[in-house]
C-alpha cells in the first residue's frame, strides 16, 4: 500500500490482490516479532468490513507494528474457491447442488487448508492430490477467476463452519494475532480484545480499486467497479452463515478520507490504549 496521497492507495501488486496480503522483504519472520505488547499477553484483535477498505494491508502493517502474528481468512476462502475450480466443481457449488457441495468440503477437509508461518507473509498451503505434498496457493488464489468464483464459495454454510473451526484453531495457537475477514468479530472471536469495523464510501472504495488496478496495468473505470463492489457487499451481507455485519462492540473507522498511516495510527492507539500500554 503506497503511504503518499490524501487516500488510502492500495499497493500495485496484482490485479486480484486489493483485499490480498502484500509479501514486504526483510521483515521478520511471523511469530518471532518483537513485540510493544508485553509477552504472555494474549490478544486477539479482528478487523473486518467491506472490500476495498484496505483491510488486508491495514491488518498486516497493524501486525507489524504491534508484533503479532498476522491472519488472512480471506486466503482461506479463496484457496477453497481454487480447489472448486480446479476439481470441476464450481458450477455446482455455484448451483447448490447438495451433492457437489458436500463433495467439495471434503474435498477442502481433505487438503488440510493451513499457512506456513515460516513465510512472511504466512503462506496459505494446501495438500495438493497430484504430488502428494503440501502446495503454497499463494498465486493461485488471486487469479481473475478464483475472485470471481469465491463469493459464490463463501456462501456454503459447510465450508464457513468448517472454516470457523480452523481459524478458531489457529487462535489458539496464535493468540496474539491480528485477523481480518469478514466475520472474524461476529462469528470466529466473539470475546477478541479489540474488534475493529472499517468501513469507506463506495465510490471512494471502487476509485482505490480501479486506481490499484491501473497500477498493475489493467484498464480500469471506477463506476464499472462500484456495481462488482456493490454486487459484493449485496453477497456478502445476505449470506445465511457468518454475513458481514458489523459487531455491537466493534470500533468503526470510516476510511474515507484517511490515508493509510492514519488509518494504521488510529488502530494502533486503539489497542494500544486497550491493553494498557502508553
Ligand atoms: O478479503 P478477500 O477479498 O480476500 O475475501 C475473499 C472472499 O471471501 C470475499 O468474497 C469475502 C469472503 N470472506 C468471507 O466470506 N469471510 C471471511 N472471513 C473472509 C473472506
């Protein structure tokens, strides 16, 4: 994410990557941070909210500066929705095809979705069938079509508790995390310490993604984007399980006019007021 300009700029990485965790060389390997919160504190602050936020490089620079460890339920989603691709399920998904659908959550059961946290940022790995190892998706996961086809995977009441199960696990071992999604306060860390909701006006929203899109080199207008980001939201919020809303308790930043070191300044304050620290 570029720090210059009044707006919040998302990074020119590729096209898909606008809610994507942005790997930034030399930092320290994730879990051997040094840390402003004092070890054996346990912390678990969420943020979620809309596309277009800048959620993911909030949350990773957050994490950053915090020293702890970092997580991207997005990346989880989206290694799912490649997996539907990939094994010629994703028309059925998408039709809701009961059978189809329960072979596919075996399916992502079966790959044993986790991250490396040896990586920086953590790599999401899946066991790949065709070599019988563990396979970084990385790539893979922000392609045009996984974008594509990930809403329609994100609404498989299996997947998400399955999903919930997992994240849940990784609290546990990483509980001194930042995790960002849609439904990380509401549904996965209902007790986190800090919850954070970021939020932006749509337009602002579909300028940042078309901005970031031309930086990658593709065409882009800002009102073709506002209808895919509105049709998004639309998705995201009705879903049955795990929809996105914003938790009672959260602290809601509206992005708009905020570039992104405010953006990270303001989140930081707020926990670090919360835990205490000055
Ligand atoms: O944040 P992202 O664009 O990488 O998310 C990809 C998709 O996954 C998006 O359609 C929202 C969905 N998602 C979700 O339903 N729940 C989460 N906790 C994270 C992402």
């Amino acid at each position: 994410m570029s720090h210059k300009g009044d707006t919040l700029h998302l990074p020119a990485v590729a096209v898909e990557a606008a809610s994507g965790s942005i790997a930034r060389p030399g930092r320290p390997t994730m879990g051997r941070r040094k840390s402003v919160i004092p070890q054996g504190v346990d912390i678990i602050v969420t943020i979620d909210g809309p596309a277009g936020t800048g959620k993911s490089t909030v949350a990773q620079s957050l994490a950053e500066r915090l020293g702890l460890d970092l997580l991207d339920t997005g990346a989880m989603y989206r290694a799912a929705a490649a997996i539907a691709i990939d094994q010629g399920l994703i028309d059925g998904v998408r039709a809701e095809d009961p059978a189809t659908t329960a072979r596919f959550v075996q399916i992502v059961a079966d790959a044993d979705l986790h991250f490396d946290w040896m990586a920086d940022p953590p790599a999401i790995m899946a066991m790949s069938k065709a070599t019988g190892r563990y396979e970084p998706l990385n790539e893979r996961i922000r392609t045009p079509d996984v974008t594509k086809a990930v809403s329609a995977v994100a609404r498989v009441v299996e997947l998400r508790r399955h999903m919930v199960r997992k994240q849940r696990l990784i609290g546990q071992q990483h509980p001194r995390l930042v995790t960002e999604g849609r439904d990380q306060g509401s549904v996965v860390f209902p007790d986190a310490l800090v919850k954070f909701y970021l939020d932006a006006d749509l337009r602002v929203r579909a300028e940042r993604r078309a901005d970031q899109l031309r930086e990658a080199g593709y065409p882009a207008q800002a009102d073709e984007l506002m209808a895919e980001l509105a049709r998004r939201d639309e998705a995201d919020r009705t879903r049955e399980e795990g929809p996105l809303v914003c938790p009672q308790d959260a602290i809601t930043v509206d992005t708009t006019r905020l570039n992104f070191d405010q953006v990270v300044d303001r989140l930081e304050r707020d926990v670090l007021d919360r835990v205490g620290v000055a």
